[in-house]
C-alpha cells in the first residue's frame, strides 16, 4: 500500500499536472480563435472518455473533465468526432442559422487559423515559462574559457587549446560554460561549427562530438556529444547573469529555437541511422522525469513543463492526419486547388494517421515498460 502510494505521488501526479496544464492551454488555443472567426462549439474537454464533471455556459458549450486524463479535445459542431472529423452530412442536418458557423463552412484560411492555434498557444506558454524564469530568477554562469583539452580528442583534432573563449556553437550564443556544454552534448555525431577567441583574434573550426553514454543522478542513461575538453571551476567563477526584460525577450526566442533545431535534429538521427530507441519516451518514461524533476522542486517541475508543451506543439504539426499538422496540409492543399480533397481521400488519410499514431504509442509504451524492466533486472 505503501508503495502504491509513493508511486502514485510521486510519478503519476506530476506527470498528470504537466499533462493537464499542456493540454488545456493547447486546446485553450483552438477554442479561442474558433470563437473568435464565430465557429459553434459542441464541447471543450479535458481527458477523453465518461465525463466526470462538467458544465454548460452561455454559448451552448458542454465543459467536462472526463475519466482518461491522457489529452484532450475541442469538438466543433458538425464534426463527427473529438479528432475534428468533418461530417458531410452536417450542413444539411443543422438548423439554416447555425450552418454559417460551422467549422467546415468557414474560409480555409480562417480553418488554418484556428488549427494552428493550438501548436502555436504551446509554443507562448513555452516562452512565458522561460521568459519568466529567466526574468525573475536570472542565470548562473561560469566563463565559457577552454580549461583542458584532452589528447587524441575531437577537441585536440579540431584545434581547440586551453585558454580557449568560446563565443558560439553552431550561430548560437555562449555566455557560460553550460551553454558550451549543452550545445556540444545535444550534438552526437554531428559537425558543430565553434567560434572562439584566441590572443584577441576570432577564430572557427569544425568538430564533430564523439557519442558518449552518460548517466544521470537518477540512473537514467542518456546518449549525448563530447568533445574532450573540461574546465575547473572555482567558487568566485560562479556568477549570476540576470538580463534586462528586453535582452530576456531575444534570449529566450534564442532557446525555442535552439530546442525545436535540436528536436529535428534528434528525429530527423533515426532517417540516418543514429537513433537511439532508448530516447525515445512515451508516457511512461514522461512519468518517470516528472516525477524525478518533481524531486528537484516546483521550478525543475515548470521546466520540464515548458520543455515538453514545446516539444508537443511541434509534434502536433507534423503532417500525420489525426494531428492538427495533418489538418493543416489538407487545408493547404485545398488553399492551392481551391477546393478540398475528397472526403474518400480524407477518410483514407484519417484512418492512416490513426493506424500511425496507435503505432507509435503502442510502440513507446512497450519500449519504456521493457527498457525500465531491463535496467530493474540489472
């Protein structure tokens, strides 16, 4: 019972929280601008199956709180289903006065708005969490200066010497050696481009980060780049870089772009053969961080948060019908035709997208539930 209980606090409740808060603020997104182009909603829901609780407000839209607390939808009136759907049938089942505020009756455009809106209502959340942080807590920083560079590394081959100031790996800034470090270790296998200053002189090399198995404080091992090169730090090193609200503003557009580069990057490894099926993490490995991040306090917590609401509003726009990417090709591609595709040819893609996605989970379930039973057993 015992057990149960430290399992169910500290894994499956912050795993839940994050989940929550990332879902309504990604169906939050949808729903506003519907409301705003005039769109009639049939519901707003958080979680998926039998409803737990849940009210009606003034425009007719049911708000619930259902059993299975794992995503969530907004359902326009005349669709067949949570997964935006179209029904053809809808516009002649509808009373004359609602047809023109239905989803499917509304301009592509006006569509295409609204399906990115939840991908892109991640994305501010993302940027309000970092903002925030880096605003209100700033950052602690050591000089981004080589200390040592270890013989026969990629570092040594790339011409890197000690005394070394890195300015930027691959365009992006280095104001600690942190940011060097987590440039470098996002980057296996992958040339990086480092710029450094030497003797007053601004230099470049390229070095490609040898892939290393690491593991974390929680016995998580993780596949990253390393260059072969170390700094001691020393207590007066440590300093705490707190930037203006207008610095803070391009620092953090700086780290959305950094992550969204290195997501591709990971996804597009598995096109070339470096993948790492042990990275990949389904909802039982994002149970399992949660509730490891949960240990390092509510600011870890919130961390972690606007990392994966970024990473899911990326992933929902990946052109896989079912998500809101595949909606928004459909929509591009009737912008181009000017007419739609046909509903034979929607349905053909639904029912792909669905097959794809129930793949993936299946997949990520089973690789999570075996890799975590492999390293209990030793």
């Amino acid at each position: 019972m015992f057990d149960f209980a430290f399992w169910l606090f500290s894994y499956i409740i912050p795993f839940l929280a994050i989940l929550t808060v990332i879902v309504f603020v990604h169906e939050m997104g949808h729903y506003l601008v519907a409301r705003w182009n005039g769109v009639a909603i049939d519901a707003f829901s958080i979680g998926f199956g039998p409803e737990l609780f849940g009210w009606n407000d003034k425009a007719g839209t049911r708000w619930r709180v259902a059993a299975i607390p794992l995503g969530g939808y907004v359902k326009f009136t005349g669709d067949a289903n949570a997964a935006s759907v179209p029904d053809p049938s809808a516009s002649q089942n509808v009373p004359p006065e609602l047809a023109p505020r239905l989803f499917a009756n509304k301009s592509v455009w006006r569509r295409i708005a609204i399906v990115v809106a939840g991908p892109a209502a991640n994305v501010l959340l993302t940027f309000v969490i970092l903002y925030g942080m880096l605003v209100g807590y700033g950052r602690y920083t050591i000089p981004p200066v080589v200390g040592e560079v270890v013989a026969e590394s990629a570092a040594a081959e790339a011409g890197l010497q000690t005394g070394d100031e890195i300015l930027s790996v691959d365009g992006y800034s280095v104001r600690g050696f942190s940011d060097f470090q987590r440039l470098i270790a996002t980057s296996p296998e992958r040339p990086v481009s480092i710029q450094f200053e030497r003797d007053g002189a601004t230099q470049t090399v390229v070095a490609t980060p040898d892939p290393v198995e690491v593991e974390d404080r929680f016995g998580n091992r993780q596949r990253i780049g390393q260059l072969g090169v170390s700094r001691d730090v020393a207590e007066e090193d440590m300093t705490l870089y707190r930037p203006g609200p207008i610095e803070a503003v391009g620092m953090t557009f700086e780290e959305i772009v950094f992550i969204v580069d290195r997501t591709a990057a990971f996804l597009g490894d598995f096109f070339v053969g470096r993948g790492d099926v042990e990275q990949l993490g389904g909802p039982v490995k994002i149970a399992k961080v949660s509730g490891e991040m949960a240990t390092l306090g509510i600011l870890a917590l919130v961390n972690l948060t606007a990392l994966l609401s970024l990473n899911i509003g990326i992933i929902n726009l990946l052109p896989i019908p079912m998500l809101d990417g595949g909606h928004l090709l459909y929509y591009l591609i009737e912008a181009v035709r000017g007419r739609p595709l046909s509903m034979r040819v929607q349905e053909l893609g639904y029912r792909f997208g669905f097959a794809l996605v129930l793949a993936l989970m299946v997949f990520t379930l089973v690789n999570d539930t075996l890799l975590a039973y492999l390293r209990a057993a030793g």
